[in-house]
C-alpha cells in the first residue's frame, strides 16, 4: 500500500477516512464498470484504478479519487493476489546473439 500513499501524498487526503468508508451500492457499481476489463486480468483492473486515482488527484478532484480509493480496497480484499505487483519482465538483452545472426 506504498504505493498508494504516494498516490494520496500531494492531494493531502488522508488514508484513515477512507479506510473507514463502507463501500455503497455506487461503489459496487463503479467497481463493476472497472471488472470489464477483468479480461486482461485483475492486476490490470488495479493499475487502471490506480491511473484514475492519480488522475483525480492531479485534477484535484479529492472526493472523486476518495470514491476509487473505496472501489480499489474493495478489489484488493476480493482479490488478494492483486495486492503484489508482478515483477517488470526483463528488457530484451542486446547483447545476446539475435536469431537472425545464425
């Protein structure tokens, strides 16, 4: 959840209140809006809540990013493995000889 403090750092919004928020029905209904693109996987439903947050927060729409922050522990307790980010795949090693050089 680092990553989310850092989120929130700039917009001043605390994470105590919003930890204590009982989702609504419009939360599940955002967080089902955000599931269609479960297709891809839970972790990017993640990473594009977690875009909308910063967006929010950049636009300074506190209230709006409070609500996604809701939405995204909701997400993060039906889903746990979504709590660990996936290791970035290595970049392609230029120094290592390319099929083409056979």
């Amino acid at each position: 959840m680092m990553q989310i403090a850092e989120i929130l750092a700039p917009s001043g919004l605390d994470l105590l209140p919003i930890e204590d928020a009982a989702p609504s029905k419009a939360h599940e209904r955002t967080l089902a809006s955000y599931l269609l693109n479960s297709h891809r996987g839970a972790a990017a439903v993640r990473d594009i809540l977690v875009a909308d947050i910063r967006g929010f927060v950049d636009l300074g729409q506190a209230r709006a990013a409070a609500d996604l922050m809701v939405v995204l522990r909701m997400l993060l307790a039906r889903w746990p493995e979504t709590r660990r980010r996936a290791p970035r795949p290595l970049a392609w090693d230029a120094t290592a000889p390319s099929p083409c050089d056979a």
